[in-house]
C-alpha cells in the first residue's frame, strides 16, 4: 500500500492582533510589540479619576506635549515585563559574583578607613536620590498616556528602587548599620546636600509626566550617575584602593548607560513631532539642567576636591551633546 504525504500551507487569516496592526500593518509582530502597542484601555471606563476632576483615566491632556500617536515612543531595547525581568536576573547574578568576590578576598575590610568612611559619607545620601527617582518614575506612569510609555517608566522605576537596595547593601558591607543612618541624617541636614534635596522634592509636584520624564530622567541622572559612580567611583576611588566599591555598584552605571536609549529615543521621537514640542522639551532641559549643574556643585566639590570643576563641567558637557542628539537645540 502506498501513502502520499502532502505539505499544505495554511495562511492564516490575520498575522497579528488587531491593535497592533493598526501601528504596524497585518503582518507578524514581536513579543514587545504585541505586549505594548494599544494595550492600554481607551473607552469604557466605568468612573472619572475623583482625585483629578476634569481629567480621563488615561488622558493625553495631562501634558503640554502633542503626539499624532503616543505610541511611537518605544523602547529601543523592546523591554517588556518578561525580557526586562530577565536582563535584570542576569545583572543580579553576576553582582552576586561581585559580592563573593569582595567577600571572600576581604576587599572592603582591606581599604583604608578613611577611604571607606569617605566612600560611605558620598554614597549613602544618593539612597534617597534613587527613592525619589523610584517615586518620579511612578508618577510618570500614572499620569502618563500610552503603554510604550508608562510600562518602561515603571521599569525604571524599579530599576530605581534597586540602585537605592545596592547602595544599601554597599553600606552595609562597608560599616556598620549605623552608616545607613548617618547617610539619612545627611541628606536631611548638611548643608552640602540641600540644593539636591530641594531639586528632588520639587519634583515630587511636577504635574506634567513628560516634564517630569526631562527633569528627572535626563536631566538629574544624567548629571549625577557618570559623576559619581564614574568619574569618583571608577576613576578616584579605584585608584585609591576602593576597588571594592566599585565591584559593588558596577550595575549602577551600566544601568545609566542602557537606560540612556530609552530615555533619549523618548525625546528624540517627541522633538522630531513639531517645533511645538522641540521648544517646550528644550526649555525643560535648560531648565533642570541648569537646576541640577548648581545642586551637584558642593557635592562634587566633597568627593572630587580639586578635579570637582572639570569633572561638573565634563558632566553636563556630555548631557549636553546627548540632548543636541536627540534634536533639542542646546
């Protein structure tokens, strides 16, 4: 008896959800696209936000920016919950390699005392600078519109949140509980960290979510992380015998770097819209740029003492050219 095996091609009737044909056509889309392109309800809602009368659930009139589609501003790293959690997985294992590391060669006990009391005197107060990111970037996907928006800003968000664990968690290798409470104190009342204080709690009433997404996300971190953690981590205090440190907080600043495309695809896309958004996202930059030059300058002058000006002006040099980039006109 023969059999004859046929290969029949089924063409489906539509290659992806209808959502996101919208944005992209019918034809197959990627797990980020599917996850994010009009996920977010439009219609329907059964109530008004009572907390914000006047306003929708998810109303695009919460910021002066216009956009044709809100969702052209997408992630270049395509994070959605399942990839995001898994990119993050792998940066824990290999900071747990790092902790060993130091653990088991004793690094941190074997810098100077005063290096380390130094590091933990600079270090612990930005705690309170990655919480207050953790709450900015919360608020960003509360109020913001758009799924390829919010969802990466709650990311962040949590990014955020762990950058302030790891610091934590530095501290308590490097001293004792104590340090921690020190770095609070500080960062309450010395006079060298107010200006940054003042900078950070006056964003907690940003009303606008894309404002805010400048101020905090480019403008602030995009000051304060390659100041800190490279030009006074990586380059003074490795250099000194704190290599432990710099073991210690390695995800921070290969954070800031991967997190940079995002938070520059956002404004590029936005920017390249309409003159209209180009002035106002240029404004804010200039704005909260400025803000946070002046809030850093005693702070830096604690850490980097001699190198503190060149090191600022380095900083916001390349913000600067970051934000020319991405089409702002600095």
């Amino acid at each position: 008896m023969n059999i004859e095996l046929q290969a029949r091609e089924i063409q489906p009737l539509r290659h992806t959800f209808d959502r996101v044909a919208r944005h992209t056509g019918d034809k197959p889309a990627s797990r980020y696209l599917e996850a994010m392109l009009d996920a977010q309800p439009k219609e329907n809602f059964h109530y008004r936000p009572t907390w914000e009368q006047g306003y929708e659930l998810y109303d695009k009139r919460r910021t002066a920016i216009e956009m044709k589609d809100w969702y052209a501003l997408r992630d270049p790293r395509q994070f959605y919950y399942a990839t995001w959690t898994m990119a993050r997985a792998r940066q824990q294992d290999a900071m747990e390699a790092n902790y060993q590391f130091v653990d088991s060669r004793k690094l941190a006990a074997k810098m100077p005392d005063a290096l380390r009391a130094e590091a933990c005197t600079v270090l612990m107060p930005l705690r309170h600078v990655s919480f207050g990111g953790n709450m900015n970037n919360c608020n960003m996907c509360s109020r913001g519109y758009g799924t390829a928006f919010t969802a990466p800003a709650m990311f962040h968000a949590m990014d955020q949140l762990g950058v302030a664990q790891y610091i934590t968690r530095l501290g308590l290798t490097m001293d004792e509980p104590g340090v921690l409470e020190a770095g609070k104190n500080d960062w309450l009342q010395a006079p060298v960290w107010q200006p940054l204080r003042q900078l950070v709690e006056d964003l907690f009433v940003v009303q606008d979510p894309i404002e805010l997404f400048v101020a905090q996300n480019l403008a602030l971190d995009g000051q304060l992380y390659p100041l800190i953690f490279d030009q006074y981590v990586d380059d003074q205090l490795a250099t000194q015998g704190g290599t432990a440190v710099a073991m210690l907080t390695a995800f921070i600043p290969e954070w800031h770097t991967e997190s940079a495309r995002w938070i520059d695809a956002v404004v590029k896309v936005a920017a390249a819209e309409s003159q209209h958004n180009r002035d106002l996202l240029t404004g804010w930059y200039r704005h909260y740029a400025d803000r946070t030059s002046k809030a850093l300058e005693p702070i830096a002058a604690m850490a980097l003492r001699d190198n503190a000006s060149a090191a600022l002006t380095d900083a916001r040099n390349a913000l600067d050219a970051r934000a020319r980039k991405a089409g702002l006109d600095v």
